[in-house]
C-alpha cells in the first residue's frame, strides 16, 4: 500500500453509503487519483468539512495497486475559495473548467500545467472576474497544454502567411478557417482542404487575432469589450466541441445561441 500527499482539486464528489464520500480529485504531481472519504460527514473525521469543489486542499490517501479506489486519510483546506458557490455564474463557468478538467486528465499521469490553469481559473472566479473572461483562458489554455490550439496567425497546413479573405471592408475581414485543419487556412490550403472533403468556414479575423493575443498572455480576456469576448469565446467553445467531439454538458446553453461569428448577409 503507498502513501501519497499532494495539492489538490475536487473535480466530482458523490455520496458513498451513510456517511461517506468518493472524491474525484485532480492532484498535481499524481494526475487524477479516486478516493473513498470514509465517514465524511462526521465531525470526528480527518477531513470533516474539508472536502468541497474549487477549493485548493492537502491530501493524503493510500492506494492500493490494482485497486479503483484509494483511501483518503486526512485533507486540509489550503486556499478556500467560498465565493465562486455564492454567484450563479462564477459557479457555472467553474463547473465548466471542472468538467473540462476531468475530461482532460488521466489517473496517476501528472499534468501540472493543466493543475495551475485550473488554479488560476478558480482564483480568477473568486476575485470576480468576469466568468466569460476567466472562462475562455482556461479554454486556451487546455487546448494548448493537450496541443490542439488552433492555428490563429499563420496557415495551419503550410505554416505560411493567412492573409485576409479580400471582401468587404478591412474592419469585417474575415478568414478561412477549418477546425477539422487545425485552424486558420491560406487560400491555396483552404482550397486543397475542401477539395479533400474537409469543412471549412470564415471567421472574423479580428475574433482570431484577439484569440491569439490571450493564448500568448498579451491581453486578458476581462479587457474586452462584452460583445468582442463573447465572439472569442463563441469560436474557442465551438473549436473545444470539434476537438473533443462531443459537447459537454455544461456547454449546451451557451452554444444554443446561434454562432455568433457567423457572416453577416
Ligand atoms: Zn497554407
């Protein structure tokens, strides 16, 4: 049997029985671990009232080799973050980065990349970042740390310069973009791409380059303009879906809009 003690953030939690909990816990050194808190509800216990979502915890749990389930001994709230459960909003975009988190972990591999993104998410939300903002860093970000980032600036297939679609005006340029690609696409690639059968659309270039800008840390996405976040974050959402091929749950009500980075006619 080992012992292991690490940082850690609850992604799931479900009762177990009377009295206890399993925990679905994403650590930072020992990827995602399963544990049964035994007795949870009982104030005698180790980690009595420690064992709530979006708070940073200490854990210590023993796991058994071929066994599903560890056992956790103690856990103590290291940053509370009692906010984010107050407001409707913050606690739905948390739960998103909780959902997305566990759809990108794996038992026992660490990720600390995907552990700090998720961190800074959650402390974002409890400072009252706006959730749409805290949101679609933690979106970026994910995408880059499983290397699905989309291409925003050159050619996803030749790597050359994707320059503008010449129509309309330079402030509604928009460009070709295929998400089954990788991303933004040169004329010439987004010919060869439909003529292999793939899909490919137009985005605002704008909406890309923003995209571009909060993934490489220039800008944070709390200072955009309401209407230019919600474009950003309408492409990153849809992008996520395609990549993940399925859309998780927490998605179906901000996807239900129609795309907000449609052409206009
Ligand atoms: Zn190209």
């Amino acid at each position: 049997m080992g012992a292991h003690s690490d940082r850690a953030l609850l992604l799931r939690r479900f009762p177990y029985g009377e009295s206890s909990l399993v925990c679905h816990a994403l650590t930072r050194a020992s990827g995602r671990v399963h544990v049964l808190a035994k007795g949870a509800y009982r104030p005698s216990s180790r980690y009595y009232a420690a064992l709530d979502l979006f708070d940073t915890l200490e854990l210590e749990w023993s796991a058994t080799a071929g066994r599903e389930l560890g056992v956790l001994v103690a856990a103590s709230i290291e940053t509370r973050r009692a906010a984010i459960p107050r407001d409707l909003e913050a606690f739905r975009a948390a739960t998103t980065a909780l959902e997305l988190a566990a759809l990108g972990s794996h038992e026992g591999s660490a990720d600390p990349a995907l552990f700090d993104a998720l961190e800074r998410t959650l402390d974002s939300l409890a400072a009252g970042v706006g959730p749409q903002a805290a949101l679609v860093e933690f979106e970026l970000a994910f995408l880059h740390n499983l290397g699905l980032a989309p291409a925003l600036s050159a050619c996803a297939s030749c790597g050359g310069v994707a320059p503008p679609l010449e129509q309309g005006s330079p402030a509604d340029a928009r460009v070709a973009f295929s998400a089954s690609s990788g991303g933004r696409l040169c004329t010439a690639c987004a010919i060869a791409a439909r003529a292999a059968g793939r899909r490919v659309g137009t985005l605002p270039a704008a909406v890309l380059e923003q995209a571009a800008a909060i993934l490489a840390g220039r800008t944070r996405a709390n200072e955009l303009p309401h209407e230019a976040l919600e474009r950003v974050r309408d492409f990153v959402a849809r992008f996520l879906e395609v990549q993940l091929e399925s859309r998780p749950a927490s998605y179906r009500r901000f996807l239900s809009a129609s795309n907000r980075n449609a052409a206009r006619p």
